[in-house]
C-alpha cells in the first residue's frame, strides 16, 4: 500500500484550490464525477502518508477539506443516478411499459402522517347513499329581493 501512495505522492500536485462545491459538481457528467473522485481519493492518502510522516501543519488541516470533498462528489453522483432512475421510470409509466410505481427509496420521504392523508378525490368522494339524497334533494336556489 505506502509503495503506491509514495509513487502517487511525486505525481500528486497539491491543489491549492478552495473546498469543492456542489453546484459546480452537479454541471459534471459521470465519468468527470468518477475521475475528480479517484483524484480526490489519491489527494487523501497522499495528505495521510504525510500526516504519518509528520507532514507541513497546512497538509494536516487539508485532510477534512479533502474528506468532504469526497463526500460532496459522492452525494452529487448519487442525486444524478437517481434523478435518472426517477425520470426513467415515470416516462415508462407514462408509455405503460416496465414499472409504473416509484420504488421506496426514490419517493418523496415526507413525514409518515403526510404520506398516509388521504387524496383529494378520496377525501370528495360520497358514499352511493349521500350521492342518491344530493341527487334527489338538490340545494335550493332562493331568489332575493330587490
């Protein structure tokens, strides 16, 4: 393991760049996510040979940097896949082929009593025998004077 990471060391530039931020990562494709991500990966264990090295204090301080990074370009490849997912599978709702349901983990999370409320046709929907007497017994329309 140190052989590799002492060679990626030599080829390592250090950035001199700010944290990553989400909005610039969310205008990359697949494969620039996956490449800034191993970039980052060999930035980190670059940062922890020298953190056992006993390293410059800047290199220390640059490891959680580089650690959220990591995780804001994972968070952004997963948000992409998804909206992928979901979009996949509305169009096959829509053209009535493959699954129509979203699957659990890709529905809105909402609170549990928000996801158990009743529709708004379900809530407008009157029983045969309401529906009969409304029929039979419209509203009165009373003219007013004038």
């Amino acid at each position: 393991l140190f052989p590799r990471v002492a060679a990626a060391t030599s080829s390592i530039q250090w950035s001199t760049m700010a944290k990553i931020k989400a909005h610039e990562l969310r205008g990359k494709n697949k494969q620039e996510l996956l490449a800034q991500l191993s970039e980052l990966k060999q930035e980190l264990a670059a940062l922890r040979v020298a953190k056992v090295t006993g390293g410059a204090p800047n290199k220390l301080s640059k490891i959680k940097v580089v650690r959220k990074g990591i995780a804001r370009v994972h968070t952004v490849y997963r948000q992409n896949i998804r909206a992928a997912l979901r979009s996949k599978i509305s169009n096959d709702a829509a053209n009535k082929k493959g699954k129509t349901f979203l699957p659990l983990d890709l529905r809105v999370k909402k609170t549990r009593a928000l996801r158990r409320l009743l529709t708004k046709q379900q809530k407008n929907k009157l029983t045969e025998k309401e529906h009969k007497r409304r029929v039979a017994f419209p509203q009165r329309k009373f003219a007013v004077k004038a």
